[in-house]
C-alpha cells in the first residue's frame, strides 16, 4: 500500500447509541484530525429473529429499526461538526462485528467503545470491542467511557523486532499529541539461570536496539524507558496510570495472524481503563 492510499483511508467508528460509543466518537474525531483523515461513523442494524409456536419467519420492523440506526449516526455526526473533519456514516444491516471487520479491509482504524461497565469494567469486555480487537484487519482503538486527557503514551515493547510498528505508531502519536513516550519492557527469571544483573542488562540493551533510531527520528519526544522485572502486561498498565494511550502490538503470528491476539494483547485489553490501540503489522492489512 502507498502511504498516499493509507493517508486517504479513513478511521471507522462504530456506534450503538450508548453512551460509550460517543466517548468513542470523540476519540475517533481527534485521532482523524490529527492524522488528516476523514471520519467514518457507523451503525449497524442486528435484525432480532424470533421463533414460537405458529411462527414460521422474522418478526421485526426493518423501516424502523433502520431509521433509528440513522438518528443514531446523525447524533453521533452533529457531535463532532465543529472538528472541520470530512465525516460520512453509513447504517448496514448485519452483525455489528462482520460489518465492522468487513470495514477494517478499508480503514486506516476501526474505533469501539470498550462497553466496561463500573467494577466489572477491568474484567468484562462487550463481544464487539473483544472480537474487533481479535480480528480486525487494520489497527484497533478499544476507548473507555471517559478517555483521560493529557498524559503519556505507553508503549510496550516485548523485543526482538516483533512490535516494531507498536513503538512506531507510539512515537508518532506522542509527536502528534506533544507528549512523552513511556517505553515499557518487562523481563522474567523463569526457565532462566542467569543472574538477575545480567537478565536485567539484557533486557535494557534489548530495549534500547528495540527504541535505536527513533530519538533521531523523533527529537521532539522525549522518552521514560521503564525495564522491570514483572508480567509484560501488568508493567504496561501500572506504567499506564495516567497516561493517555496504550500502544502496544498484536503479536499474532502465521496462518492465524488476523485472528489471533497475543496473551500480552488480551490481558492489556481486559485490564486497561485507558484508551487501547492494538497495531497490525504492514503485512497482514
């Protein structure tokens, strides 16, 4: 793909008339601006199917159940007017999550709403944000019901090369925004027998060969380098506390890459309380 073609694609929002989805909205509306991109805002109409006793078909009022689809991406649209962003929305009938993966063909970034709910929020994901963030085909931002602003990026960096586009779209949304990268890699002792100085030095040279060249590309950001000894992604999210944004990759490898997230992915993804973006690699878009 030309970075021309990429630039034009858009960022895909989808909404449900929550009150989640247009914290999503929001999100998505900044992102687009400052990427230069226009703005998809989508609904999708799920047709409820019922069966009984002397029913033989669907009972449901399509003409109805779409039209509130299109007041529904009508709300959303009016809330971001005044961005001065290109904003078209379309209602589709089907399953919100195929008709969400089937725009992520398209899409530079599908945003949902995490639909975490109170206490349970760290520990319940809605079956869309879950499955987007599964099996999208481009980048996925999963946003919570009241994104923080201000605040770092955080980016985990798990090394040897696996999450070079993670630390890229990190650092460039960190030059974006005006803030700091927080760069996070966590280093274990299990199955290891070298002493803690050494893994502990390893793992802060694999972070540094992971982070070479982009202070040059980046002059601007500056760079919090956190090497700990702990699970990748309980680093990630205490580093996160106040951050803005979580950067990290999807790790998915092989045959199942699209449909597939790393177990460092999953956990950041039910634990965050702050905006999430999963990064595809260039190969799988």
């Amino acid at each position: 793909m030309s970075l021309s073609e990429h630039s034009c694609r858009p960022v895909v929002v989808g909404v449900d008339g929550s009150a989640q989805s247009l914290f999503a909205v929001r999100w998505a509306a900044a992102y687009a601006a400052h990427h230069r991109a226009p703005l998809v805002i989508g609904y999708a109409v799920e047709v409820p199917i019922e069966y009984g006793p002397g029913l033989s078909g669907p009972l449901f009022d399509g003409a109805a159940l779409y039209a509130h689809g299109e007041s529904v991406v009508a709300e959303a649209a009016a809330l971001v007017a005044a961005d001065q962003l290109v904003v078209n929305t379309f209602v589709e009938v089907g399953d919100a999550r195929a008709v969400l993966r089937d725009r992520s063909e398209r899409a530079r970034l599908v945003v949902v709403g995490s639909r975490g709910l109170g206490a349970l929020r760290r520990t319940l994901l809605g079956s869309v944000s879950t499955a987007i963030a599964r099996h999208a085909s481009c980048p996925v931002a999963v946003v919570p019901e009241a994104p923080v602003a201000g605040g770092a990026v955080v980016v985990g960096v798990a090394g040897s090369g696996a999450d070079a586009d993670a630390i890229a779209q990190g650092f460039d949304e960190a030059s974006r925004r005006d803030v700091r990268v927080i760069a996070v890699h966590a280093w274990s002792e299990f199955f290891r027998y070298d002493s803690r100085a050494t893994m502990r030095a390893e793992a802060e040279a694999e972070l540094s060969a992971s982070l070479a060249g982009y202070r040059e590309k980046y002059p601007d950001v500056r760079v919090e380098r956190i090497v700990v000894e702990d699970r990748p992604a309980r680093a990630i999210l205490t580093a996160a506390a106040g951050a803005q944004l979580i950067v990290v990759g999807s790790h998915g490898r092989g045959g199942a890459a699209r449909t597939t997230l790393g177990s460092v992915a999953q956990a950041v993804l039910h634990g965050t309380t702050r905006p999430l973006l999963i990064t595809r690699p260039e190969s799988l878009r």
